[in-house]
C-alpha cells in the first residue's frame, strides 16, 4: 500500500484536482514560492536540456515551470484524467505531450532520449516494486550524460516509529479544523502522509545500481514532520557520466524551516493579497 491501484483511484477523483493540485502548495505560500523556493534551486545545474521526462506530472503544477527548460517535454501519468488535463492545459504547447501508462513503465519514450527526468510530489506514494520498474526503464531511456531527479519516500525507515495510533488520530481531530490545517503545515505531527511504506533511501539506492544506473545525491526531508525523514530526493545518473562521482546522502532536518522562510516572504511580496 498505496498500490497502482489505489493511486489511479485517488487522483482521478475530480476533487482532488478542484485548483490543478495548487493546494499542495500551501504551506510555501504557493505554487510558484515551492517552484523558485524549493524545487528550482535543486535541479537548475542540470537546465536546460533538449528532452525532458515528466513522470507523474498530474494537472501540470510542475510542467508550467519545466516547459523553459527544454526543448520537447514527455508527461507520464496513471491517471486518465490527468493525462486529459495536461492535454487541455498545455494545448498551445506543441512541444510537450502527454501519454497515459500502466504506473510502472516507459513505452512511450525512446531509447536513450531523455536528458532529464523529473518527477516531485508524486512518486512518494509509489512502493519499492513500483519504482524498481521505474528505474529500469529510466536505465534505458537516460541520453549518456542524463540525469533524473526523483522524490520518493522514506518512510521505511520509520516503520516503527511513527504514531498512527487511532487515538492520535482522534486527538487531532478534536482541533478546529484550522488549528488543525496550520499544525499540520508547520510539522506538528509526524505521519505518513501516505507514503509508500515499503520504500527507503537505502533500497531506492540499491535499485539503481541493480539497474546499471547511480544515485550519487539524496537528500533527506522532513515533510510536514518535526524530526523524521519520511521524504528523499535522489538525483540517478549512468555511470562515467559527467556527473559521476562520490555519493553523498544529506539527511535535512531544517528542511521545513526552509518552507516556512519561503511561505514568509513569499507572503511579504504578495501584493495581490495587501490590504
């Protein structure tokens, strides 16, 4: 659990996409605050390349942003629905295009093609399983000197640690639901967030060298958690490529203080919301 199954179910769900996945952004103070804040600081030695993969990408809450940095873009998505949005949102985008698949496989990308593979906020909910098959495809679609950056969960390492007792659950939804809303985004509660329970840093590592690929980055995150890491970025690469070298983990506990920098001066500049 969360299975391909599940997911699908999940986020074709038509109120799961009531404002195009922006909600997820909340605790940054918005889309583009997560973008330029968080996420563009950590792939930008790679941009801009040629060909880009988007794995997961949802209603394009990333591909907005991941359309300046490349010539053509692939989505991959599970869900129909998401497919069908992205198609409609990025229409006068000729160069990108979108291809429903089965949550575990390429077809639909060329050998060798992909000079950047991306994929954030949603493989989290994808087990070990899931993410092997990801990563053998991605060991063949990589260009030589490609490179993916990928989010995925952590939360294995954690099997016996985090409190999701039914009375924590009832604790919590003894709050005002907007006490509840604002503890969640400042990490009061550690919780799995539905996370793929199956995964860790370790073992996403293994996979890729198992694949005939690397894992020379990974950083470590509290995700709306205080103290564990239930999250990991990895940045995969073929090996003697020109980004080879010693692998190094960062395991980042101040990462949600780095949201809440974001979310406050985010709010400082938005002047679409001054009084």
């Amino acid at each position: 659990m969360p299975s391909i199954e599940q997911n699908r179910a999940v986020f074709e769900r038509p109120n799961v996409w009531s404002d195009r996945g922006d909600n997820w952004s909340r605790p940054w103070g918005g889309t583009r605050a997560e973008w330029f804040g968080t996420i563009l600081p950590r792939i930008q030695g790679f941009l801009p390349v040629p060909r880009m993969l988007e794995i997961a990408p949802g209603l394009g809450r990333w591909t907005q942003f991941l359309l300046d940095y490349c010539e053509t873009l692939i989505g991959i998505d599970v869900a129909a629905s998401s497919i069908d949005g992205c198609r409609a949102r990025f229409a006068q985008a000729p160069r990108a295009s979108f291809y429903q698949n089965d949550g575990r496989s390429l077809p639909h990308v060329d050998d060798g093609s992909v000079d950047f593979a991306f994929s954030f906020d949603s493989l989290v909910h994808a087990e070990i399983d899931v993410l092997g098959d990801y990563v053998a495809a991605l060991s063949a679609k990589l260009s030589a000197d490609g490179v993916a950056f990928l989010h995925h969960s952590n939360v294995g390492a954690y099997r016996s640690a985090l409190p999701w007792t039914a009375r924590f659950r009832r604790w919590e939804t003894r709050l005002p639901r907007g006490l509840s809303l604002r503890l969640r985004d400042l990490g009061a509660f550690d919780r799995p967030h539905w996370r793929a329970r199956s995964v860790t840093a370790d073992a996403f590592a293994n996979l890729c060298e198992s694949s005939g690929l690397r894992c020379v980055r990974q950083e470590l995150v509290t995700w709306g958690t205080l103290r564990l890491l239930i999250d990991c970025f990895s940045v995969v690469i073929r090996p003697g490529s020109r980004w080879d070298g010693p692998q190094q983990v960062l395991r980042n506990v101040g990462f949600m203080r780095e949201i809440w920098s974001i979310n406050s001066v985010s709010d400082l500049y938005d002047f679409n919301q001054a009084s």
